[in-house]
C-alpha cells in the first residue's frame, strides 16, 4: 500500500479559516437584514445603555425602537425567552438572559420564560415526556439563580400549564400546513406534534398580552427568526400586538465551529472547575506558535476564542480594546488570555452554583405556571430535582 503524503498547514492557512468559520457565524444574521426585512440595532440612536447593545452581540431587531419607546412611557411590558428541555443553559445563554435580567431590574418589566418539554419530545431530543420535564424544572431553579424576581417572573412548562393549548388551537385556524412546510420544511414522515409546535410557541410569546402586558419583546438566535415571522403573522390575524424581536450575534464554539452540546465546545452553568479549566485552555488561540514568535509579531485577537468572550462578555469597550492592542503586540501571550477567561468564567459559575443550591421549592412554585388542577408543590417532589446539587 502506498504512503500517504501529509501536507503540513500553514499558520496562514489555519488563521484563514479559523477566520471564515467565524464570518460563517455572522451570515444568518446578515440574511436576516438583506433578505427578511430585520433591521440592523446600529441604525438606531436610542437604545439602552447595555454593553450588548454597544458591542455588537445584538445584531438587529424588528420593532424593537417602539418596544422600547413603549417600555419608556411606562406601558406594561415583558420579554419572552426560553430554554430548550433537552440540556442545561450554557454560558452564552447565560449572558444573554442577564440582558434580560437588566430589563427587568431597570425598566420592571416582566419575564415569561417558556421552557419547550413537548417540542423537546416531539423533536425527538429526549427519549420521554417525563426527561423533558425533570430538565424543565432543573431551568426553572436555574432561572431563579441567574437573578430574576419571582414576582415578576413566570416559567411556562405545558406539562403543567396545559390551558397553553387552548391558545394555541385558536391560532391554528391562521395557518396551513403548506406554509409550515414552506418555514420549516417538514416533509411527510414529520411527526404531526412538530408541525402543530409552532402555533404552542406563538401561543408563549403572545400569552403576555392576555394579562394586560401589550409590550412585548422577544430575543431569539437569528436561527430561531422564522418562529417569529410566523408569530407575527398569527398576532395580526388574532388581533394581538406583533411582538418585537431583537437577534442575538452568534459567537463561535471552544473550537471556531457553532456552539453545540454534541461537539462539547460549549462552557455550561453545570460544569465542575476542572471541566471548565480544561475546555478553555484547549480553546482555539490566534497565537503564534511559539512565545518567541508571538512576542516578535503578535497574535491576532479576532480569531482568538478566549479573546472574544472576554470582549464580548465581560469587558468595557475600552479595556477589550486596549486588550487587543497589547495582544496584537506580542505584550500578553494566548496562555494569558486563556487564564484569565478561566478565572472570570469561574467565578460567575461558582456564584450560579451557590444560588442554584440555594433554590427551594417555594421559590419554584412561585414562578412556574400551572393549571388549577395542577398541585405543583407535589409534581415538584415527584421529579427530585431540588434534592440534586451542582
């Protein structure tokens, strides 16, 4: 048999495609302002003073400039922003729900968080219905620990908040299956749960307005958009306000490529130090290959992983800027960079994991929304997530 030759990559090469990975990331999110009418959140002069807003995390929106102009007159307002039943949030989404969380420490408004137990059995990511909701109660501690008032929060699991699908059997009349198939494209061997789904999530996002909460604001993935134009056309046929959206800038994985549990190259809430530690100094670098190149010709920041969550997560504009320069400098090495994401990282999960086993059943029922019928406090205990500690 005969020898295969391996041709050695440059680091130019691997620098070009770690780059291309990254501009892949951006595509959807520019679709969405050249070809689906969004609208780019840099047009606009008055948003609120959220480093998200300012660093280029949110992308776009529709309506968001009347959402928030509504939400400054004092009308009644709410966000709507789940989590999938099949995993637990990772950091991203962590940091996405903390804007959520300035929303409501800063202007009171609502939060209505649906947590998808039958899309994630319908979708076939759990193996049963009984999975999906022991994960949904472990979101709903969650919830709690990242911050959010219980008294202006609602977590939405249709396991027990079974009235949802009232809601959304009056929406199905406004759709037909060609135009879920033309959204979704589902094909004949989809299950019948998963083309019904999306009249239950229009259901969600507009189940605010039926508690005298008429502001509404959704912000999803630029993945998740057609969930929403399908939304908002529902809203305009049933008489509802078409809520307004904002779209979140996806950042890559540990590894350049989209975040995914099945890669592992995501950091989540649930993770031990070592787990943590060892994701994050495996992180792709835009560093040179050896200390003595990176201080003779620098690194490049806008391909650096850890560089990236730092700017995007937990630095001001300017100290992310002068950070960059330093690195681009050779001044502070990849390793560097790495530890000290590690040690920011560390502490906000260590801080999550202290609230999170703080978290009592009290505080769950207090949040969760339920039928009449429905005795949480039991279905609580039924479940034993509160018994688990992180």
């Amino acid at each position: 048999m005969p020898s295969i030759t391996r041709i050695k990559r440059t680091e130019s090469e691997d620098t070009k495609e770690m780059a291309d990975k990254i501009a892949e990331l951006g595509k959807d999110n520019i679709k969405l302002v050249e070809k689906f009418g969004a609208s780019p959140i840099s047009a606009l002069t008055d948003i609120p003073d959220f480093d998200a807003f300012k660093n280029g995390l949110i992308y776009s929106h529709r309506d968001f400039d009347r959402f928030f102009e509504k939400l400054k007159s004092g009308e009644k307002s709410a966000i709507v922003s789940g989590f999938n039943a099949s995993g637990t949030p990772h950091i991203a989404q962590a940091f996405a729900f903390e804007v959520n969380l300035l929303f409501q420490k800063r202007y009171g408004v609502n939060m209505f968080i649906p947590i998808s137990d039958d899309e994630s059995y319908v979708a076939l990511k759990v193996n049963t219905r009984e999975e999906a909701v022991k994960n949904s109660l472990r979101l709903a501690r969650s919830a709690i620990a990242l911050g959010f008032d219980t008294d202006k929060t609602k977590v939405i699991i249709d396991y027990f908040y079974t009235n949802i699908y009232n809601m959304a059997f009056k929406f199905s009349r406004g759709i037909n299956l060609s135009e879920i198939k033309a959204v979704y494209g589902y094909g004949q061997s989809d299950n019948i749960g998963l083309q019904f789904y999306p009249t239950v999530q229009a259901a969600h996002i507009l189940l605010p307005q039926t508690r005298d909460m008429p502001n509404v604001l959704v912000p999803i993935g630029p993945d998740e958009d057609a969930h929403l134009r399908v939304c908002r056309g529902l809203s305009e046929k049933f008489g509802f306000n078409k809520p307004a959206v904002l779209h979140w800038r996806f950042l890559p994985g540990l590894d350049g490529n989209k975040m995914s549990k099945s890669r592992g190259n995501a950091i989540f809430l649930t993770d031990s130090d070592s787990e943590i530690k060892k994701k994050i100094m495996s992180a792709y670098s835009g560093g040179r290959q050896t200390i003595e190149e990176h201080r003779k010709y620098g690194g490049n920041p806008d391909i650096d992983i850890a560089y990236l969550y730092l700017k995007a997560y937990f630095l001001a504009e300017n100290e992310a800027d002068a950070l960059a320069d330093e690195y681009r400098k050779g001044r502070v090495l990849s390793g560097e960079l790495k530890t000290m994401l590690f040690e920011k990282v560390i502490k906000k999960v260590r801080e999550f994991k202290e609230r999170y086993n703080k978290v009592t059943d009290k505080d769950l029922q207090r949040i969760i929304m339920t039928n009449e019928e429905v005795d949480v406090a039991s279905e609580i205990q039924k479940y034993g997530t509160l018994e688990e500690q992180l």
